[in-house]
C-alpha cells in the first residue's frame, strides 16, 4: 500500500511539472535589471502580448545580462540562445551601416522622429535590413539626446575636449576624435567600471543615463552640448522562434511593436525628467555650452555624416543616397506610410 502511495505521488509529481501544450513559452534577454527603464518597457510589452494572446504565449524574462552578450547579441538571438532580446547593432563588428547610420541624424527633434526616419530608410534601403538578417526586429529604439558626463574637468567649449578619453558611439566619434577627443566604443554596461577605474575620462550619454547606470557615483560635470542621435533596431525575435508562431501570432506580435515602442518613448521621457533630478540631487553640476559652440558642433556633425557615408560603398551600400535622403526626412516629414509596420 506504501509504495502504492508513492507511485501516486510521483505521477502527481510528474504531471505538475509538464508543460502546458497549449502554452507557447517565449524567453526574453536583457543586459539590464528588471528596474531599469528600458526593462519597464519590456516588462509593458510582456504583458501586452500575454493579454492579447489570452495567455497562449508567456514569455519569461532573463534580465543582468545572462544570456547575451554585448556585441554579439544579434547573433546569439539567431541561433536561438534567447528566443527574443534586447539587441545593439551598432556593436556588431559585420553591421557597418548600423554603426554609421546614427551619424545622419543631424537636425532630428524628438524620439517620435528618430524611430519614423529609421524605419522608412529602412523601408526604402534593403541594405539596412541586410544586417539584421535571421531576426525579426520588433521593436525600433529611439533616444535621448546625449550630452557629456565628465570625471574632473567641465566642457564650457568644444576645445575643453581636447585631450580627453570618451565613451562615444560611433556616429559622434569622429567628429570628438576631430576636436581632439581619444573615442572609445563600449557598451553603457561598461561605463561605470571604466570611468571609476580612470579608463576612460567620461562619457557621451543622456540625463537619463545618470540614473539608470548610478553614473553620478563616478562623474561630477554633465554638459548640456545637444550631440545628435539616431533610431536603431533594438529588440529583435530569432526567425527560428518567428516562424512557429501562427499567422494570427505573428500579427498580434506585429502590432506589438508600436505598443513597445511607445512603452519606450514613455520610459525614456520619464527617464529624462528624473535623470536630471538625480543630477542636481547627487551634487553633478550641469555645465551649460558656450554661445555658438552648439552651432558650430551641429556644422562638424553634418559635414562628418556626409564625408563618412562615402565609406560605406566599400561595403555596396549608397551611404551618400542614404545620408542625403535622411536630411531630407528630417527637414521635411517622413510621408504617410513610409516604414509603417507591417
């Protein structure tokens, strides 16, 4: 009888830990805590696929960085390490056009405009979507326009940046590497360690990064220079995972996009707000540009995107075609449909 009640058990044991066949579990993967803002984000679009799914696709989050790593995020999310994630592709050593696409955002207004640009050049460049191949993107990640946190000395002008080592992405650092600025390409994980070490003497961020990333732990100057930035692809699924789901999944994760890239637009602007509160808050004294140095900044910029564009056509790619058709977006609206979601 005992060992009646024991086998029983371990049926009961048994059928308690098999999955639901009726349940399709999605993983999630970010570099970042479940806190941060862009998790938040995360965590809005989570629920949001779950609700319209009526619970048939749950997706479990992997946050701190587990599961991928920083520069070859798109890579691993192919081959199905995560089946969706946070992903950089401005990182990836093969996606040239990603890297030097921010660059050609001089003017841009607002995040809104960033993700609208980035998707219709998109739309109307295959070699763009040529370096995202294996991943559906789900999301276009917008930002905050960054300024410059520095250790121990404030930028008044563009010629206190000579001698200095900066975190920059690349869009900005040939213009920096120009006023005498040594760039280094790190992701925002790796700031707080080198700026604390004295690897690097500062960073080219957003208020909000302040924050999100304790940055006012190792820096004491933030100045308010508006450097530009860009859209990029920022979360993708693994084609591989794509294509399980039904046709009706697939539409609803479709329309999910706008919903998580709204859920990011509100974040980030919250983000700002307390990123700046933080600053005055932590003792960061925010170091306001000198008269015409914004102006000549956005010259070097504008004049850089163009000179740099040409480098792309060592990779077949009309970088001139792209960089020009981008200003005008910018100067004149993204039309009606242009990169709609699809």
């Amino acid at each position: 009888m005992r060992s009646l009640f024991a086998l029983v058990a371990l049926l009961l044991l048994a059928s308690c830990g098999r999955p639901d066949p009726n349940v399709t579990a999605l993983t999630y993967a970010s570099p970042y805590n479940a806190n941060h803002p862009f998790s938040r984000a995360d965590i809005v679009w989570m629920k949001w696929i779950e609700q319209q799914t009526g619970g048939r696709i749950r997706i479990h989050p992997h946050w701190g960085g587990h599961l991928l790593s920083s520069n070859e995020n798109m890579l691993e999310i192919r081959h199905g390490i995560a089946d969706i994630g946070m992903i950089t592709p401005m990182y990836a050593r093969s996606a040239h056009i990603q890297r030097i696409l921010p660059s050609f955002y001089s003017g841009i207004a607002d995040i809104p405009q960033q993700i609208a640009v980035y998707r219709c050049l998109a739309a109307e460049f295959a070699a763009i979507n040529g370096e995202v191949k294996g991943v559906r993107i789900l999301a276009v990640q917008g930002g905050n326009f960054p300024g410059i946190l520095t250790r121990n000395k404030p930028i008044r002008t563009l010629a206190d940046l000579k001698g200095l080592r900066l975190r920059a992405q690349a869009d900005t650092a040939d213009v920096l590497r120009a006023l005498g600025v040594d760039p280094v390409n790190m992701s925002m994980a790796e700031v707080y360690p080198a700026m604390a070490k004295g690897v690097i003497d500062g960073v080219v961020a957003p208020a909000d990064a302040l924050k999100s990333v304790h940055l006012a732990d190792v820096g004491k100057y933030f100045s308010t220079l508006k450097i530009p930035r860009g859209a990029y692809p920022g979360r993708a699924m693994s084609l591989i995972a794509w294509n399980r789901l039904s046709p009706a999944d697939q539409e609803i994760f479709t329309r999910g996009e706008k919903i998580w890239e709204d859920a990011m637009v509100a974040e980030l602007d919250a983000a700002l707000i307390a990123g700046h509160a933080y600053a005055r808050d932590a003792g960061i004294e925010e170091i306001a540009i000198a008269p015409g140095e914004q102006d000549r900044f956005n010259e070097l910029y504008r004049a850089n995107a163009f000179r740099i564009s040409r480098y792309l056509e060592n990779y077949g790619a009309d970088g001139h075609a792209i960089a020009t058709r981008a200003a005008q977006l910018i100067a004149q609206g993204v039309p009606a449909g242009c990169g709609a979601v699809k």
